[in-house]
C-alpha cells in the first residue's frame, strides 16, 4: 500500500497543475493561495493534534526558520504558482518546477558540501536541457535569442522559492517532524498570504465563485496539500527518503497526460523529448546512490564468486 500511497501521491501532485490552471481565469491569485493554504492549515492542524496528542511546542530559535518555510515554500511559491498559469500550460509549468530535486542537489553540493556524482553530474545535466527544449518549443537556439517568456520567469520563481524551502527545512525538519514543519510552515504563510488577499485580491467576490472553482480549491488544499504531504512522509517513514523521492518522477507525466484530456493541451514533439530528459534526469540525481549501491553489491558479489570457486 505504500507504494500504492506514493504513486497516487505523484498523479495528486500532477492534478495540482491542472486545477490551478482551470480556476486562475476566474479567481484572484492572492485570494487563490490565501484560499487553499486557509483550507489545508485547518486541516493539517487537526491531523497533528490527533497523531501527536497536542500540537507541539515551539522554542524561540524555530520561530525564524518556520516563518522563512512559510515566506518560501507557501507565501512566495504559490502567488508565483498561481500567476505564472495565468500565461504558462499547465503540462510546461510542470515539467520545469520538476527540476527542483536536481537544483536541490546542486545547491546542496555547493552549500552543505555533498558530494556530486557522475552519476547525479549526468542527470542534473540531461534534466536542464530537457527544461531547455520544452522552454524554447524544441529550438533552443532561438530561446537565446528571444528569452524567457512571463509565465517562464514567474515558473521559475517557483523553482527558487521551493529549493529554498527545501534547504531551510534541512535545518528545521532536525528538530520538528515533517509533518509538524509542514502544519505550522503553512499556518505561518496562510497568515502571510492574508495581507496581500485582503489588500489586491476581492473578498466579495469569493459567493459568485463557480462549483468547479471551489472544487479545484478545494482539491489544492486537500489532495493536493493534505494527503499528498500524508502519503508522501508516510512513504518517507516506511521506505525513506530515497526511494520515496523517485515517486516525484511520475509528477510531470501525470500532469501532462491530465492537460491533454483535461484541458486539451497538445502535445507536441518538444515536450514529449524535453519530458524524457527531465524525467530521466531527475531520476538519476534522485537514485545515484542507489546505483552506487547496487554496482558495490555485484561487485562484491563478483568477488566472492571468483574467491569461493
């Protein structure tokens, strides 16, 4: 079932792209993330009081770094989110944000001096210009040319404020639980995403908002957010971190497969390429260590056959 869990955690998390893109024609950005975060940090305040008894205490010296998770990874990430579907397809959006466990890594190597692999120097390499290719439409030389479009820069705002989430969690998830880290990261940027709804957005026009656009919020802050964040730390805890993180893979399918049906996005040759690029990437940074390890093992194994013969 853990597997099961995971694998619908990536189609959950590939639905995201596609119920974001079908209500920004119709919903405020701010009024959009203040929403949904408004709706999971009510839920995910429940669950954590029911998984650990009472809601956990904070010392002073988390105070900071949980409000930085929450500006990064809830507050900037998902105005970011939100505006840049306003001009990018659902299926581009998340084939590029698909390349934060890769930036991840990098930026892990230079600031907390991980080693880099060939294996992860290779995949980080194979998923950039596979962003390349979906970016400049299968042309990357008139990308050089022509540059970023809007709804590409605001994507790849998404991708900073996320791999500075991930970084400053590093540091607080030592001391909290993810899960924990997660609830109050986005209790802290619903209180940060207020302001700007309440300021730009338009609260009196939240009655008027159709079925289907309280369903996609909805579906944001649930499935999106909630069980996502469930299954995917349960996943964590059951088979770890590297094995569950391969899962992330099957994001940017699902989410591409959803646009065509959904939303009747094409397909063209560009993406399908700059999809096995990315992928193939992401899955090599993702795994290097489990090849490492399972070439140390045949090789071992090697040995011993030709010791014992």
């Amino acid at each position: 079932m853990v597997y099961v869990k995971l694998f619908m955690t990536a189609v959950l998390w590939g639905g995201t792209f596609i119920a974001g893109r079908s209500i920004v024609q119709g919903v405020c950005a701010y009024n959009a993330a203040f929403i949904r975060f408004a709706i999971a940090s009510a839920f995910l305040l429940v669950i954590v009081r029911h998984l650990e008894g009472s809601l956990p205490s904070v010392n002073k010296k988390q105070i900071i770094p949980l409000l930085l998770l929450g500006l990064t990874g809830v507050f900037a990430y998902n105005i970011l989110f939100f505006f840049a579907l306003h001009y990018i397809q659902a299926g581009k959006a998340a084939l590029i944000i698909a390349n934060n466990p890769v930036i991840i890594s990098l930026l892990s190597a230079l600031i907390f001096k991980e080693r880099l692999n060939a294996v992860k120097c290779v995949g980080i390499l194979m998923s950039v210009t596979g962003a390349l290719v979906v970016i400049s439409n299968g042309n990357i030389m008139n990308f050089v040319g022509t540059g970023l479009g809007k709804g590409e820069i605001l994507t790849f705002g998404c991708v900073i404020s996320w791999v500075a989430y991930s970084l400053i969690g590093k540091q607080v998830m030592g001391e909290l639980s993810p899960l924990v880290s997660v609830c109050y990261s986005s209790v802290a940027g619903t209180l940060m995403l207020f302001f700007p709804a309440a300021i730009y957005g338009n609260f009196d026009e939240v009655l008027s908002y159709s079925g289907m656009e309280w369903f996609s919020l909805f579906y944001l802050a649930f499935f999106g957010t909630v069980i996502g964040f469930l299954w995917y730390y349960e996943g964590i805890k059951e088979i770890g971190a590297m094995k569950s993180s391969v899962f992330i893979n099957f994001v940017p399918v699902s989410a591409i497969v959803f646009s065509y049906f959904m939303l009747d996005e094409p397909v063209g040759k560009s993406l399908l390429i700059g999809a096995v690029l990315v992928i193939s990437g992401v899955f090599s940074t993702n795994a290097s260590s489990l090849v490492q390890k399972i070439f140390t093992g045949k090789r071992i194994n090697f040995k011993y056959k030709i010791g014992s013969a």
